[in-house]
C-alpha cells in the first residue's frame, strides 16, 4: 500500500509538468452550508485535470526500454491528456484509447498534447479493452488510468498541498471514479493528519464502491449512466480499493440533477468552471451527503474543468431548472384574437421573462378551434415558479409543466 514516502518521492517528479493549484476559501459556500469551506481549485491545473501528477509520475519512473518502446492508455479524457502530455515532455511516444463518445474537447486536447488518440467501445471499460490489446500487438507500458502505485502517489501530491494550506483542515472531499486520487490524497492526509476525515463521493450512475464496501471485494456494475464522465468507471481499481477501506471513512453518492447545480453554483457565485466530476465534491457538501458540524473546515477537491460546451449549455440549463430560475409550459388556447395576448399579460402581470413561445395549430392532440402553446421561461426560483402557476390556474389556463 502506498505511503507518504511514496507521495513525498512523487512531487519531485511532479514538479516539472505540474503546478500547485490553489485553495481558494469560499464566502459564498461558506455561508451557504455553514461550514468554513476551501475550494481545492485543481480544474486550473495544466490539462484542466490532476490526472497530470499521477501520469507524470508513472511516465518518470519508466526505464530506458520502456520509454522507448512508448506507452498506451484508456481514459474518458482527463487521463488521457496527462498522459500525453507527460509523454510528450518526456520524449516518449503515446497512444491514448478513450470511448467512441469521449468529449470532442478532450480528444482534440488530447492530440494537442501529442498522443494518438483512437476512440473505442462505449465507456472506459471497453476503451481500456482495446488499450490492452495494444499493449500486447506494440510492447508498451500500459499506463493506468487509477490502479497502479506511482499514479496514486502522483495524485497525492494534492493532498500533500492541501495540508500546507490548510493545516486546521476537518474534512477532505474526494470525487471516486477508479480510485486513484482519492487513495493517494487519503493516503497523504491520513499520515498527517490522523483525525482528519476523508469523505469520497461518486455519481449516483456510477457507484459502484459503496457495494464493494458492503461485500469487501470489488464489484462491477453492468454499465455506468453519468453526467460525470471523469469518474464513470464501471468498477474500482483492486489497490485504490484497499486503500479506501483503510483510509476512507466514508463514501456518499449525488445525482446527476445535484451535480448540476453544483456546476452552476460554481459557474456563477465563484466563476470557476469544472466538468462534471469536477462538481460532485461540492455537491455532496451542499446538499448534505454527510454530517457536518458548523464551522467545520471542509475542503471539496474540484478535480478537473475539461466541459464540452454542447454539454456544458446542457448541465447548466439542468442546474437552471433544478433550481427554478428556468421553466417550460404548456397550455391549450381558444384559437381566437387576443387569447394569446391574455396568457402573456398573466406571465407579465406574475413577472416571469418570456425567452421563447412555440404557437401550433396544427398539432392533432388538440381541437380544431384551438391552438397550442409551450413557453420557456427565466423565473426566480421554486417560490416564484409556484406563485406563477397559480396565476395562471386561477385565471383558468390548464398549465403542463414540461420542464
């Protein structure tokens, strides 16, 4: 199992390709939960992810013949782009296997970096398949994404960092996909701070290590279904595992509607913008995953900020209507003069901003002397939403809400 010494050898390696991201205290999280909360800003990191220090570490620690002989990876993207560029600065030539859906963002980053990506399979599983198979046909090293040593002590080089900064630190969240950053951080935060608690979240879609727990072996889900394509991995590596049961005191999980509106929150109070994975540390805290008390230290470890707009605009718009600034009616209308303007005069009157109106006649769920009507509209939260609803029933509109 992997030490402190382990961490500590790690940063000097580290060092050279990856910088030390800050811990950014939080007034508006603060206030919002009542704990005293530090944001670990690790999306400002070089590839937006932390996945550089893990992959810089292994690549380092290759022998002569290793290096020549070139390295191969699977990642969703995060890991993918560490280790690319980690080869790269290196001189070692990589190839790096993501799924067939992999954010266009990280892929392209990816051959920026200097890997050659080749997409494959469905989800990380299938990918890290067909990167095994590489390995076998071209003789590389295969440089895994979580369950190896050297990658879980470069990742806990976070942690290492975390307690300089925050020496009086209660409680560290970690986001879990494979495991291995949060073994290398509880690792590293353990050893020096033993009453320090390590808390892992993992996205509802993809949770696999909450069962692992309970039985004491790994178990592997079926298939993994997540707006957190970071952490989406079927199963938990075999040594981050042990290394969760020893040092990890808890393990909680957030849907994907939660980690929407983390997402948002930090978009748009703290201007800091993280991919999916990157959100559920936050989530967790706000909305109460795990006991806290007041003023309690916590550090949520916002892992990566490699979003691909198309998903980017999605999530927010989720993270909108979670948190009723957004919503999509509709209502059947008297095809009539001025019965639309009558609807659009209660929307006024209620104070709802109108961004897009669809008029259909000719839809056949209706009569043929009506019309139907959906509105998406910017509201100011649930209260206002429910206030707005009212109006319209009470003036005799039969309102579906749709979103």
């Amino acid at each position: 199992m992997i030490s402190l010494a382990d961490i500590e050898a790690a940063r000097d390696r580290v060092e050279e390709v990856a910088k030390r991201t800050p811990l950014d205290y939080s007034y508006t999280f603060s206030e919002m939960t009542g704990a005293a909360v530090h944001l670990k800003l690790e999306n400002n990191q070089r590839t937006g992810s932390f996945k550089i220090r893990g992959a810089m570490n292994r690549i380092a620690t290759l022998s002569e013949e290793e290096k020549e002989a070139g390295v191969v990876t699977a990642s969703a993207g995060n890991h993918a782009q560490g280790v690319a560029l980690a080869a790269t600065r290196t001189g070692v030539d990589s190839t790096v296997v993501m799924p067939e859906h992999a954010p266009i963002s990280k892929v392209k980053a990816t051959r920026r970096y200097g890997g050659r990506a080749v997409l494959h399979g469905a989800d990380y599983d299938e990918a890290q398949a067909r990167a095994h198979e590489i390995e076998a046909e071209e003789g590389r090293t295969y440089v895994h994404a979580f369950d190896d040593d050297y990658v879980m002590a470069g990742q806990g080089t976070i942690g290492l960092e975390i307690v300089e900064d925050c020496p009086d630190l209660d409680t560290v969240v970690v986001p879990i996909g494979g495991g291995g950053l949060i073994s290398g951080i509880a690792t590293a935060v353990k050893a020096q701070l033993p009453d320090a608690r390590v808390v892992g979240v993992q996205a509802e879609g993809a949770s696999s290590v909450a069962e692992s727990l309970r039985k004491g072996s790994v178990h592997e889900l079926d298939s993994v279904n997540t707006i957190a394509d970071g952490i989406a991995t079927r199963r938990v590596g075999d040594k981050p595992f042990e290394v969760i049961r020893e040092r990890v005191d808890e393990v909680v999980t957030v849907s994907d509607e939660e980690i929407a509106v983390a997402l948002t929150y930090l978009l748009e109070r703290s201007k800091t913008l993280v991919e999916g994975a990157g959100a559920v540390a936050l989530a967790a805290l706000v909305f109460e995953k795990f006991d806290y008390e007041e003023g309690e230290v916590v550090v949520p470890a916002l892992c990566g900020g490699n979003i691909d707009m198309n998903q980017l605009t999605t999530v927010v718009m989720r993270g909108l209507v979670e948190t009723g600034r957004y919503l999509k009616v509709r209502t059947v209308l008297r095809d009539r003069p001025g019965a639309l303007h009558d609807l659009l005069s209660v929307i006024a009157d209620a104070q709802a901003n109108i961004y897009a109106i669809r008029h259909d006649r000719t839809s056949r769920e209706i009569g043929m002397n009506e019309t139907d009507v959906e509105l998406d509209l910017e509201t100011r939260g649930h209260d206002h939403v429910e206030d707005l609803l009212s109006a319209l029933r009470e003036r005799g509109y039969a309102v579906e809400v749709l979103v």
